[in-house]
C-alpha cells in the first residue's frame, strides 16, 4: 500500500479532533448570534469571551486587545492599511523585509500605488533582519514597522525582541506576523514591544476561516470591514463562533503541548536534515541552521526543479511543498530564496518540508530516500546537470 | 492537475538523453524562469528525423510535453516536424491545465530551434522556419487575472 | 418546563445538522489546502470547485464570477470600497439607501470621509426604495448603486429587477446586498442585471464566517484582502474549506426546498401578523404586507420600549430581536424604523420576529398571546400610556 | 447581561404607579432616546418620604434602577434621599453592564426633579439640589470605543 506522508505543515494543518468536538455543538444547538440579548445567544456570548481569554492569555495580552478575523491575511491586510490609514498625517513610510509572506507584501505594494513609501530591507544569508539595516531604515516619517515573527518558507526566526526595542525607542508602531510562528514557541507581546500581531487558526491544528489582529490598548487603527458593532466596533461581521471555539481550543491544546511538540519535531527535523545533508550531493539547507522553527526543513536541490520533485515525491506519498502554497502554480521561484542570495535556477529546486508531531523517525528516512531517488531521477534529465 | 497522459509521459519520459554529434540541438527556455529543454535530432539524408532525444529542466508539464513532443517528430520529415505545433503536442496529451500551457510552447520552441542549427549546419533553408529565439518567455503578457 | 422558541432567524440560523456532517470529513481527513499540487489536497480543492458551481447555479451565475469570503459584511465592503477605488477616475458619487445594513451604510460613510459622495435614498412607508427617486439621484459621475435585495428589518422585498435596469440603462455599477434574500426566494442576477452580490453562509443555516461576493465577469474590482493567489487572486486568504462545503450544502438544501418553505413560513407569518394585529391595540405593522421576506414580521407597540419586551419575551423562553441584532445595545432607535417614517418613541418599541420552516401554528399562538400579555405589562408602568 | 437582583426588580418592579395630588412629580429622560422616567414622591410634614411610586417606559436597566431607587428612598428624610446617588442604586441591584450605567442616572435624576418640584411648591431651598436637567443626556459623551 502507498504511504502517505503529510509534511506540509506550514501551508495548513489537520483540525485535531478535539478542536472539532469542541466546535460542534456551536454549530447546531448553542447557535445564537453572540450581539443577541436574550438567554439563549447566552452561551456563544460566553463561549466567545472564554476562548477570546484563552487566546489573549497565550501572548500575555489582554482579552479586549483580541480582535477575531478570518484569517492571517485578512489580520495583515488591516494591521497595515489601517495603520497607514491612522497615521498617514504623521508620514507616509514603512518599513518591511524582503522575505515577508505576500499578505504583507502585496498590501504594501497596494500602498505603494496610493503614494506610501515602503523599504523592503533585505535579510543574511540565514533568512534574517539585519538589525543594522532596520535602524538606517528609519525616517521621521517611519509610521511603521512590519516584520514577521517566523519565516513560512525557510523557518527562520527573526530577532523580533530587537526589532520590537528599535521600534518602541523610535516610537514607531510595530507589526509581526506571527502566522507560523504562534503555537510553535512562546511570544509575549509586551517583552517584544508587539504593537500589532496576525494569527491563524489552521496553522495550528484549529480550523481554517478565522484569525485573529491582536492590537495593543492605545494603539489607534480603525475598522478595516465596517458594519455592525462586533469586536467593540472593530471588526463587523456575525462572530464566527465555532470557528472561534476550535480556534480557543487548538491554542489551548498548542500552549499546553508546546515544549514536548518542539522537542519531538526538532528531533524529526534535525534527523531529515542530517540524512539529506549527508546523502544527496549539490543540495542546501535554507534558513537558519538551528534559529528556525521546530517544524521547518527546507531544501535546494541544484539541477533539478521544484515542480517536478513535487510530483515525484506525490507520487510516493509524501506531501510537500516548493516555496508557500499560495505561489505555487506561480513562474517565479520564491522570493524569499532569492532574497537570502540563491540564484534564480537554484531557488527553483527547492523543497519545503514542515512536520508535524505525530511524523516519526523512520518516515523521516523514508522521506531522505525518496528525495534522493527522485533528485537523482530529476538529474538525469536536466540539461542543467552536466553542465 | 494533470492528465493521466501527463502523467505517464512525466514518470516515464520517452527520450531521455543525449545524441552524439546530433545532426541538430536546440536549447530554448531559462534557467532563471524554471524551465531549460534540449532536444538533439539524428536527421538522415532524406531529411527523416531518425533519433530524437531530450533534456529538460522544468515542472511536469514541460517534462511531459518534452517527451509527447519527441515523440511526435520521430520519423517525421523536417517539414513535418516543423509543422507539429504546440497545440498538437497538448491534444496527443489530452490536454494541459490553462496555467501550463506556455510550457508546451517551449517543446515546440526546441524543436524548432534544434531544425535551425541542423540547417544551419548543412546551409539549408527550411520554408516557414524562423531564427528561434534566445527566451520564449520574452514576448508573453502575464495573464491579467493572476495578480 | 419552559419553552424554547427561536424567532430571530434573521440574526442567524442554526446549521442544518446535514451540513455539519458534510463539512465534518474537511477538517480531519480533507484538510488539505486546495492551492497545493500533491494528490491529497485534490479532495478539497475539488469540493470547493464543486460547492462553487452549486452556488453559482443557484444565482444563474458562472462559477468563476463567484468568489467566496468571511461573511455578508466582509463582501458588502469588498463590493463597495473595491468599486470606489476601481471607478473613481470616472467618478465618486454613489447611491444607496436608508435602510441598508450596517456593513453598507458604514462603509458608504467611511467613502464620504475619503471624498466620495453618497446619496441616501428616502422610502416610502412600505420600506420600498422610490424609483422615481433613484432616476432623480443618477448623475454623471455615479458610478455604484448599492440597494440592498431585502431589508433584514422589517423583510421588505426591494423592486430589483427595475433598479436593475435603470443601473444599466445609466451604465452603472449595481451591488445588493442579498445576505437576506439569498436562499429565501429566488434570485437571477441576469435578470436582475445584478453587477455584484453579497451573500452570508449563517443567514440559511449554513455555518458562520463564510460569504461570498458575486463578481460579474467584466466588472473590473481589485481585491480587498491581499496576499495569496487564492480566489483567482482576488481574495487571499487560505480557503475556508469547511466552511464552502458546508454553505455549499446549505444552498443545495435551501434551493431544493424553498417553494415549500416558503409557502409554509407564509402562512405562519401571516397567522401572526393577523394575530397580533388583531388582538394588541396600538400596534403597526412595519414593512409591507405582503411583500417581504417569507419569515419576516416586525411589529411597532407604543409606548413600550424594545429592550424592556425583548427581555420579557426571552422570559417566557422566545428569543427575539428589536432592530438589528448588530445594534441592540445601542441606544438609536433602528435607522430603518426612522426611515419608513416612525418617529423615535414608536420605532423604540419595535420587535423582530423571523420564523423557520421547523415553527408551529401553535408556538405562533402562544407568541401571540405572550406579546399581548406583555405589552400590556410594559404599558401599565409606563408613562407614556396615559398621556 | 444583567445580575439577578436587576432581573428581579425588573420581573417584579416595586412601587409601580402613581400617587395623586404628590409632593413632589419629576419626570426625565426623553422618549427620543427610548427612555423617560417618572417619580411620584409623597412627603410628610417632617420632610421623611413616606411613599413613592413611579412610571419608566426604557430598558431593563431603567426599570429596575426605578424600582431599587423607590425603595432606596422610601422612608427616607429628603436630605437622606438626595444623598442617593446613581452608585448607590447601581450597587444595591449588584452592578449593571457598562453601556447601562447612564440608565441609572435617570433614577437619580428623576428623584431629584422631584424633590425640586417638592421644594418648588414649599418653597423651600434644599441644599446641594439643582434644578433638574430636562434630558439628562445631554451631556453625556459617546463612548468612543462603542463606534
Ligand atoms: C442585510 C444584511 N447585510 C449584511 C449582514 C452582515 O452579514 P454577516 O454578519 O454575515 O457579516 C447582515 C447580517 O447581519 C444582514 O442582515
Ligand atoms: C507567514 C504567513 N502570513 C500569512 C499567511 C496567511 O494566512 P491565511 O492563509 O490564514 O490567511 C500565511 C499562510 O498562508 C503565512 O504563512
Ligand atoms: S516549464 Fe515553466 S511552468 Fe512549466
Ligand atoms: S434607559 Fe436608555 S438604554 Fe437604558
């Protein structure tokens, strides 16, 4: 029988079955809109509340500073528009990386054609800020800073403490998104000087169509979809309640179960990487070394391209993914491994693999195996490999 | 994504290789966008294409159109060959989702491409054969509604 | 023991337990992101194709003009603040009315600030917009009128076959917001020449915190969320796959059975409204008589205040709703009341009822008798009563 | 939303009504808003509340306040009476949701305007009472959070 073998992680994850047993009774018996007054919308008022607690308490935030979305891009797209929005009297200019997922970069390119300046800064070799760079970046005209937490291609984690002081001393308002990085290792906002954080609930094993903007007290960015009074009047649109039940849930059961995970996955990822390292000629590791994400393998195999390894490793039942999923499908390689310096023809051949905790040892040899065979496969029919 | 075709034709490519001292290769395509094909031509003195090998650098539907293309001009005349467009190739595949059809382009490309080195070589003039150029890429519009 | 009598269907509905069996296989077994290229995120990409085309159908639609969101409020503003952006070079005046829905009206409000005009259409007594008076708003530079199909108040169907026409005749943009006819009565965009249409999965007992806005091919609106290539790159956001498939679902279940629900909410609507009218004094009957929503009735008692009837109906275990459920717990009588002409006291002691096909001739008497009973309470101790 | 003390002062108001030829009627608040509250006090020679009735078209928060403040100021001499602030009420029906707090601001005010109609129509100077407020809305800012 064929494998099958999930390691893509990082495009979305299983709904674990206690985040849909926790959501289901929300959907046809405590099914009241929350903004209702009577007693029976009283317990998706209060099923709101607790897991909008739950959440808030997981970055050390408060519950008021939680605004429910649908999902991480929605969360980027109002973190920046409104905020350039809000302070576009104080400036037009703001400050972003080269490597930021295309939710935060196309909404700063749509900026950029209603007159805002933005500064893409570019990141080493490992995929991260430079500190340096960030203070050279900034003007008196900075209104914001927009770096995300952890990287969806390469894993690397950013030295978001750092950029949170540089931001607080300059008084500019900081934005991360935090869209792969919450659930996997702890954040607080306050030691990070967090203005502004995205979240997604499929990321973590909830549910896909909901997110959360977390917006610090003080922090003054209006509504970004108008309407009715939900979310204090930040965030119109009927509460997705189930949606914000198994996301409560899924936080709950990532924060309790975060230190065991990330042992577990590091584990599993440091083998992968190890064995391909050791096995498959003319290949690379993107990101960090050790500085990334617990789940996050990522490779680039010269020669060879990404489309067709995919297909291969499909083939064999591994699932897995070149550059983020929402570009494949796209011509142009990831502009994340371009930006820490692979050229074009190599940053076609990458491979991303993100696990999960419930992968094991012996898929990860599987998996090294299959990457070899095909890559050597892939090679044999490349006009670039003799070369 | 792709059809059964496509998919046989990209797990087992026919062709695959290299001809020595072929009596035409063509190159076409760029590393930088993703997709590099060669395709080598062993032409006899009646101008029937005898051999015909390829490699190729590219996603699914570049290695599969590669490998239907290959097969198509075998035994074919150079005028014959020339003839065979990039549509040919897709329909023998039962098609190729919309997104992937400029791969296919690129096998009509380098047999076109490898047909002028041949007649270049041998100071031929092949009626309706065009200098290939450098980038197929060059001249296609991205589709509006992708961005 | 207490009974238990939702009637504020209107607010939101509970998800038909059908659907939640449909969506369940998507959140542990299906849960692939449909953008990925391997074998296993086949299944959901093909059931968002698939629960596409249904939709689609159900509007005489073609699949790819419909694109789906988080919900009603977030399409409405979509439509509206995309279609300003898009045809301001031609022009900023836009038409809507009186009494659309929030997620409208604060979304026009927010374009005025931004330099937009907006005509707000007046409506007769009935709620019905005048078309006389939308002939006589059209100018030069309009270019987007935003009429809702029918009001989630007061129920009353909008004549939008003919604002249809006149929108097209003066070739301009036409937008509904239909998050309360959809799946109600029938609705044909062609006929109609509907440009553009907001709909909400909750609204028909399918599940909250999806939507969609309907895009005619050729209308050329840019995306509201950016990001990621999803929704032929018109909407990031990593598909909400559960969620399509279960407002795929509930369209199919509410298309196939909407003759005979309607029939049926018909007649316990016009039981009540006979009721009522007959047996409380100093009551109205707000919206028009016949034409409105199947399971729309909204009625005006003087001299009682909404919360106040609103609290004592939840008593006797009939949850409902007085205005809009976005706004109770302000303190503005319902904008559309005032629209149809009440004046403030009246439009305070407004009260909600929207049925279900599962309601019973029964439970409509025992309301009935209930608002009665407590209409005259409320009256007793009030001191409006006497004078 | 609301305690059960609230719940049951507004199931169940206390001193509903109204009381002929009253020492003192203030009537506030503004059916506009969806609130207007009416207090009838009776007070005897000795200035001590001996009854009070009242009549509250408004929320349940309105209702109940009316009702918790009649009983508060029953029995009450009038300087006690005017010590009772809106705080008072509001505790005594253990707390009510922010965006009702203004509600019982009413009842305080309704007890005040009658108290200044009592005093009018003795003419009598009641120390540290006001002339009442003909909409005690008036000054009262929006929320800026609430839009
Ligand atoms: C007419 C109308 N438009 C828009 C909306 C907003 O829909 P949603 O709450 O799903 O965003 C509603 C419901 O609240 C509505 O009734
Ligand atoms: C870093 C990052 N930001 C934003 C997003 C967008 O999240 P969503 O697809 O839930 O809108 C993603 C995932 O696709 C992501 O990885
Ligand atoms: S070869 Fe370029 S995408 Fe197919
Ligand atoms: S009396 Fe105005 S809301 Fe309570």
């Amino acid at each position: 029988m064929k494998r099958s073998i999930y390691l893509d992680n990082a495009a979305t994850t299983k709904t674990a079955p206690e985040v849909v047993e926790a959501m289901l009774p929300y959907f046809t018996e405590f099914y009241g809109n929350p903004s209702s007054v009577y007693e029976f919308a009283s317990k998706s008022k209060a099923a709101v509340s607790e897991n909008r607690d739950i959440i808030a308490s997981a970055l050390g935030a408060k519950d008021k500073e939680i605004y429910f979305t649908a999902g991480g891009s929605e969360s980027d797209n109002w973190a920046i528009k409104a905020a350039a929005e809000a302070y576009e009297s104080k400036g037009k200019h703001i400050i972003t990386s080269k490597i930021e997922h295309h939710a935060v970069l196309h909404t700063c390119e749509y900026l950029e054609k209603k007159g805002f300046e933005v500064t893409y800064l570019d990141v080493d070799e490992d995929g991260a800020v430079k500190l340096d760079e960030l203070r050279k970046a900034i003007r008196p005209d900075t209104i914001l800073i927009t770096i995300m937490y952890a990287n969806n291609e390469i894993g690397t984690i950013q030295p978001i403490k750092e950029i949170g002081e540089i931001a607080h001393e300059n008084k500019i308002l900081f934005h991360t998104d935090a869209v792969q990085a919450f659930g996997q290792i702890p954040i607080n906002v306050d030691e990070c000087h967090i203005d502004m954080l995205s979240a997604s609930g499929h990321k973590l094993n909830g549910p896909k169509g909901i997110g959360f903007l977390y917006i610090r007290t003080g922090v003054k960015i209006r509504s970004f979809i108008h309407g009715g009074g939900q979310e204090r009047s930040r965030r119109a649109g009927t509460e997705n309640v189930p949606g914000i039940v198994g996301f409560g849930e899924a936080v709950k059961r990532a924060v309790s179960t975060m230190e065991e995970r990330a042992a577990k996955e590091i584990e599993l990822r440091d083998h992968l990487i190890e064995k391909v390292l050791a096995e498959v000629p003319y290949v690379r590791l993107n990101g960090h070394r050790t500085n990334r994400l617990p789940n996050n393998v990522n490779f680039s195999f010269r020669f060879v391209e990404g489309e067709s390894l995919l297909i291969m490793m499909d083939m064999k039942g591994i699932s897995a993914s070149s550059g983020s999923a929402c570009t494949s499908g796209s011509l142009d390689p990831s502009h994340v491994l371009l930006a820490i310096g692979l050229p074009h023809e190599i940053a076609h051949g990458s491979l991303r693999l993100t696990l999960c905790e419930e992968n094991t040892v012996e898929e990860m040899d599987f998996v090294a195996e299959a990457a070899k065979e095909i890559v050597g496969k892939l090679r044999n029919m490349s006009p670039l490999y003799e070369d | 994504m792709y059809t059964e075709k496509v998919m046989d034709h990209f797990q087992n490519p026919r062709n695959v290789g290299e001809i020595e001292n072929a009596s035409g290769v063509g190159t076409v395509g760029n590393a930088k966008c993703g997709d590099i094909m060669r395709i080598y031509l062993d032409i006899d003195d009646n101008g029937i294409i005898q051999d015909v090998k390829f490699k190729t650098f590219g996603c699914g539907a570049a290695v599969a159109t590669s490998s239907m293309a290959t097969e198509l001009v075998k035994g074919k005349s150079v005028q014959e060959a020339l003839n065979i467009t990039n549509k040919a190739v897709m329909e023998a595949l039962d098609g190729l989702p919309p997104v992937k059809v400029h791969c296919s382009l690129l096998a009509e490309e380098a047999i076109h491409a490898a047909l002028w080195d041949y007649a270049e070589k041998n100071g031929l003039v092949i009626e309706g054969l065009e200098k290939p150029k450098s980038d197929i890429h060059e001249d296609e519009e991205a589709p509006e509604e992708e961005y």
